[in-house]
C-alpha cells in the first residue's frame, strides 16, 4: 500500500516534481534576480574626499581660532627675551588662550594680546594691502594659523597693574613701583646691558576696567608708558584684550611654555621721595642756623639785663 504524500511538505523537497512547486510571481523574480547581480558599493576616491577634508579641517580651523585658542606671529623685539621678533631672526608663533578672560579678570604678570585702543592706533600708519586679491587671501590665510604677521594693531605685552593701582617710575634703584611698592621683574630685559635705566613718569592712577603693560625689553617698547601721551590714556582696556599667551609652538627649538611671574607677588615697600643725601640738608641748614640764633639770643638777653641794672 502506497504511503500518502504529506500536504506539508517543505517547498524544497527534492521528491516533489517541477509541476508540484510553487511558482513565483515575475516581480519576486525580478528582485532575486537584482539581489544576485547586486555589487559591493565603490569606494570614493582619496582625491575626491581630499576637498572635503579640507574644507572641513578649516572650518574646524576658524572655529577653534575664533572661539578656544588662536596662533599670533611675534612681528617685533618688544617681549625680548620671554618672545623673540629680533630682525633677521625666525619670530616666534604664540598659542593664545581666548577662554580664560571670560571667567578670570587679568592679573599683574600675565603676558596678553589685545587690540590696540584708539589712543595707540590714532598715529599710527596703517599696513598696506597688496592689490592682489590673491596675495590679500593668502596672508589672510597665512595669518589666521600664524604664518604671516597678524594685523599690526594687535599688541603683546605683559601687564604691570591693573584697575585701580597706582604705579610709577621709579624708586632710587630703577624698579618699577605700584602701589609704593617696588617690582619684582625678572624677566626684563637689556638691549643695552650697558644704560639699564626705565624711563621716569609720575604715578598714574591705572582706570578702573582697564590695564597697564609693558614690554620685557624694557628700553624697546612703546607701552603704555608713551601711548597716547602716557597718563591714563596709554592704559588698555579689558576689553581689548583677546587672550593671555600661553605657549610658544614654533619654532620647534622655542617650545615651552610663557612666563606669567607676578611682579607684585614679592614686592617690597619703598620710601618714596629725594636721594639720602638731599633729605640731609634741611637738618644741616638747621644746625648752621642754629649757633647764629644762639649767639644772638645770648646778646640779646645780656643787653636787657645791662638795661635792667641802669634803670635801678
């Protein structure tokens, strides 16, 4: 007796005939036909992703650049030695911080670049711009990761006071002097070891909101000690300033971090005031007065009393 033939059998069975299989419509053909031709999709090629990377690189670029840090070229020998810019020498590419101002005020021995205010910039001869659209978008370029000078009226300096402080120049051994007392600059430097003395002012009340910098090469800078005519008008304000500089990146040989040393830390109090040997000559015009006035004052007493013995 023939065994029966299950309803259920599975669709591959290799018993059931041609004629027994289900059928499959053309679209479902069609779509197993495109899945066995399907290919692994290519590749896009370095070439053609080269553009795009680096657009996106100086996307990136700017936006680091305008918010978090940005690179500045030294262009001048005022920051001596702390920052090289000496002429015919490789100026150093600074790494400046553009966040800490927005939580922390400057402090006395920061080394900042700021924007030069209107008593800085007001006399000076502004940069010629080539005519070249293509050599203006190349030092543009150039200046924006650091490898061209930056516009010239941004500044590097270090600041010696700020709002609020009282400084002058200088105490009977050269130094600096805030508050009546006298800084501790090590990092000044001498281009000429031989006249190592800082230009006299009388004390300036530094304005509120504002600060007072100098350059390290003492001698060398135009500071706020003559910009705008000195005083009060030579001081930055806060809001000028685009960072604190904080580490040379080029040229490799200069890598290392930037000195912010606080001048004020360890000052020491100053008598203000004439040389020693000026505050001595009241008292030695005093004594020479004196034996005259004695002298005097003893013949003048003896003639009252001659004057007394006649009358009796």
């Amino acid at each position: 007796m023939a065994e029966p033939v299950s309803q259920n059998a599975p669709e591959d069975d290799p018993d059931r005939s041609e004629e027994d299989k289900p059928r499959l419509s053309r679209s479902e053909e069609r779509g197993g036909s495109r899945r066995r031709r399907a290919k692994p999709a290519k590749k896009r090629s370095f070439w053609k992703e080269l553009p795009i990377l680096l657009v996106i690189a100086l996307v990136l670029t700017i936006l680091i650049q305008t918010f978090l840090a940005k690179v500045f070229m030294i262009p001048s020998g005022s920051m001596e030695a702390t920052l090289h810019g000496c002429p015919g020498c490789t100026g150093d590419r600074i790494l400046v911080d553009r966040v800490t101002y927005d939580f922390t005020e400057p402090s006395p021995g920061d080394v900042i670049v700021f924007k030069g205010p209107p008593a800085w910039i007001n006399n000076e001869i502004p940069p010629q711009e080539s005519g070249n659209i293509i050599v203006r978008g190349l030092r543009g370029l150039g200046s924006l990761v650091g490898f061209a000078p930056p516009d010239e009226r941004d500044f590097v300096k270090r600041v010696i006071a700020v709002g609020g402080q009282t400084v002058q120049c200088c105490d009977p051994q050269g130094r600096m002097i805030v508050d009546g007392k006298a800084l501790d600059e090590p990092y000044i430097y001498w281009d000429d070891p031989s006249n190592q003395q800082q230009k006299t002012f009388e004390p300036v009340k530094v304005p509120a909101g504002t600060v007072w910098v100098q350059g390290d090469n003492r001698n060398n800078s135009d500071d706020s000690r003559f910009q705008g005519g000195g005083g009060v008008n030579g001081a930055v304000p806060v809001d000028n300033i685009i960072g604190k500089a904080r580490i040379i990146v080029l040229p490799p040989s200069r890598w290392g971090g930037i000195t912010d040393h606080n001048p004020q830390e360890s000052a020491q109090p100053v008598a203000l005031g004439a040389p020693a040997w000026q505050s001595g000559i009241p008292l030695g015009a005093g004594v020479a007065a004196a034996w005259p006035v004695l002298f005097l004052g003893r013949k003048l007493k003896s003639g009252m009393r001659r004057a007394a013995g006649r009358k009796r």
